[in-house]
C-alpha cells in the first residue's frame, strides 16, 4: 500500500513539474514572438499607448469566445451567435437611449437578448431534434432578418438604427473594460470549474449518452449554458456597441463575420488547454491574434485582402491543432 502512495505522489510530481515547465517554454516562446514583433515594427508595437489600444479592441471579442466557450462545450455548434450579437446590441442601444438607461440598460438589455434568443434555440432545437448547426444556419438567417426589418422600419422613419451618441461610451473605455474583463474571467473559471453546472457541461461535451447514465439532466444543462453563454454574449455585445457606437444589421449569413475573431481565438485556446485554463488561454489567444493583426497594419498590409486571408489561415491552423486527436461527427 505504501509503496504504492509513493508511486503515486511520484507521478503527481512528475506532472506538476512538466506542466510548469510547459508553461514557462509558453512565456518564453510568446515574449521571444513579441520581441521579434517589437524589432520588425520599429518598436511601435510594444509601446504603451498601443498595447492599451489592442487590449480595449479585443475585448468584446475575449467576451464572444467566453460565450462560445460555455455554449459550444456541450457538443452545440449554433452558427446564430453572430446575428443575435447584432440584435442584443441593438437592443441594449434603446434600452440605453430610448428608454433612458444609460450604460445599465445597455447592459441589461443585450444580456437578457442574448439569453433569452439562446434559451430559445435551446428548446426549440431539442422539441424538434435538429442537429445544432443545421438549426443554427435556419435561426441565424431568421435573426439576420428581424433585424434587417427594424433597420429597414428605422429608414422609413427618416432615420436610422440605434446610435448612442453620448451615452454609454465609458464601458469599452479603460479602466472599466479591464474590470469587466476580469469579472468575466472569475466567473468563467469558477463556474466551468467549480460548480457543478460547468462540470456537467464538460461531462455532456465529451459524452452525450454516458453524461445521461451518469444521471445528468441534457435539457437542464444545456439551459445552464444557454444563460450562462447569453451573459457573455450580451457583455461583449454592449462592449462593442460602446466602443463603435452603432451595429448595423445584415443579411445573406453575413453576420458570421462578428464572430470570426473569436472563434479563432476559441480554437487556437483549446490548444492550450493542457498548459493553461481554456478561460485565460482565451485571453492569450485572443490578445495574440489582435497583436498579428495590429503588426500587419503597422507594416501597411492592407485589411480587406492579405489580413482576411491571415485570419482565414489561423483559423483552419488553430481548427487542426485543436483537433487533432479527435475523431467524430458533427453535431
């Protein structure tokens, strides 16, 4: 029996210490890349005022990969995440506006948007047994076009859809979206890690059938990532409407864009799971692929053509890596 404790403890040490390794071979590795992205740029890169800038773009878009974090990890592939960002921002913008809320009825209303369009999926996808992508394609156009309808209804007001001006500007500003960011990091980390709810979720993500006969209840669970996914959701939607001042609605599957940034941030954090929590590796992630993005336009290549094509190249990356040793089906 001892001898066995003892082989134990020796493995359990034997883990801790290559999983500190690997995550110093990381920061070196990622401060060897920013160095070499400093000297290349002519030390712009690295200077204050632009690290400020980066960190404040990318954090609605840290925000939309929490969201998928929590409504992906159950097995769900709902590509009509980006139509309803576009409609819980519209939302928040007239609870801010119209009604006078300021930056908490922008809050509350794309967060409650985005839970309730969320839920609905939910349920409508499980009564009708669709499989997720499928009825994520069907609920995004159905999104694109409610909102393209109250754009439209705006322009034959002689106006257009909700601008905040003035109002609830201060939230995509420093210090307040570090705040929100670090708040949303708490609360990704406590609940996938320490409640059972997060538990359940990554139980059902890597097994339906043995999730249910370990007594999990499928619907319930997926409600709880629904909720928890439109509180993310709505916060990087209010963020981004704070930052631009107005979203505009789309049709013709195009409000997938919105979510692209995230999602290769999503994919190339699963590759570092195993070094780092996936809710700080998005934040790595994320932050790095801004930082790419940000090099390239320093070095005046052009948005629309080459850094489209670099996003387009991450992703299929961060999709291979990530999946590597993963065989299935589509869900």
């Amino acid at each position: 029996m001892g001898s066995v404790k003892g082989s134990k403890k020796v493995m359990a040490d034997k883990m801790t210490k290559n999983l500190m390794k690997s995550r110093i071979l990381l920061a070196v590795v990622i401060v060897a890349v920013y160095v070499v992205f400093n000297f290349i740029t002519g030390g712009l890169l690295l200077t204050g005022a632009n690290l400020s800038h980066l960190f404040s773009g990318t954090v609605s878009s840290i925000l939309m990969a929490w969201a998928m974090l929590f409504i992906f990890l159950p097995g769900i592939i709902d590509l009509s995440v980006g139509a309803i960002f576009i409609l819980a921002a519209n939302v928040g913008g007239i609870f801010a506006v119209n009604l006078n809320l300021g930056t908490f009825g922008l809050v509350v209303g794309a967060i409650l948007t985005s839970i309730a369009l969320l839920m609905l999926n939910t349920i409508l996808r499980q009564a009708l047994k669709i499989p997720s992508w499928i009825f994520g394609i069907g609920a995004m156009m159905v999104y694109e076009a409610i909102g393209m309808f109250y754009s439209s209804s705006m322009v034959s007001q002689g106006t257009q859809v909700v601008s905040l001006g003035d109002t609830a500007r201060e939230i995509s500003k420093m210090p307040w979206n570090i705040i929100v960011v670090v708040i949303g990091f708490l609360l990704a980390y406590l609940v996938l890690h320490k409640t059972s709810a997060g538990y359940n979720l990554q139980a059902l993500g890597s097994n339906q059938i043995v999730a249910e006969h370990m007594g999990i209840n499928v619907f319930k669970t997926l409600i709880y990532s629904a909720i928890i996914g439109g509180i993310f959701l709505g916060l990087a939607a209010a963020i981004n409407l704070s930052a631009v001042n107005r979203v505009m609605p789309s049709l013709g599957l195009t409000s997938m864009q919105f979510i692209i940034n995230a999602l290769a941030g999503f994919l190339l954090a699963s590759t570092l799971q195993k070094i780092v929590n996936l809710p700080f590796a998005i934040i790595i992630s994320l932050f790095f692929i801004s930082s790419i993005f940000n090099v390239l336009t320093i070095l005046g290549v052009p948005s629309g053509t080459w850094q489209e094509t670099t996003m387009g190249l991450v992703v299929i990356l961060s999709g291979l890596v990530a999946n590597r040793k993963f065989e299935g089906v589509v869900k």
